[in-house]
C-alpha cells in the first residue's frame, strides 16, 4: 500500500495535484454558491420593485365590452363597407 501511495517517487506530484483540483473544485462550489445568493437577492429586489409599482399604478376603468359592429369599423367603412 505505500509503495501505491508513493506511486514510484512521483507521489508527492500526483498527491499534490489532487489536493489542489479538490481546492479549486471546492472554491468553485462557494463561489457559485455566492453568486446565487447574490442573483436571488437582486430578483427579489426586483419583484418587490414591480409589485410596489404595479401597486402604485391607478387601475383602469372597467369599459363596456359590448360593441356595435359599426363602433368597430374605421370611419371610412361605415356606409359602403369600403375604403374611400
């Protein structure tokens, strides 16, 4: 089992670069885990914005949604039905 450990006098190298690829693996994992939270702050952020104008806003008068054709129709349809 040492003489694996040692892997032929290069142990120390391979070991090493182990121990600095977990390093890096794990300070990737916190910054990633960082940069979510920061991501998920400022969305938060921002659906509390919208909602606060969204709140602010006057809501529209509720019109009739019964139309008459002729109330739809450009001015210039009216009578023939065509474009003048």
């Amino acid at each position: 089992m040492i003489d694996w450990l040692r892997m032929g006098g290069y142990g120390f190298y391979v070991w090493s670069s182990y121990g600095m690829l977990a390093a890096a693996i794990v300070v990737e994992l916190l910054a990633l885990r960082r940069r979510r939270r920061t991501a998920q702050r400022r969305a938060d952020e921002i659906r509390a914005e919208q909602a606060e104008q969204a709140a602010a806003k006057p809501k529209p008068t509720r019109r009739s949604t019964s139309r008459s054709a002729a109330g739809s129709m450009p001015p210039s349809m009216h009578s023939s039905g065509t474009l003048e």
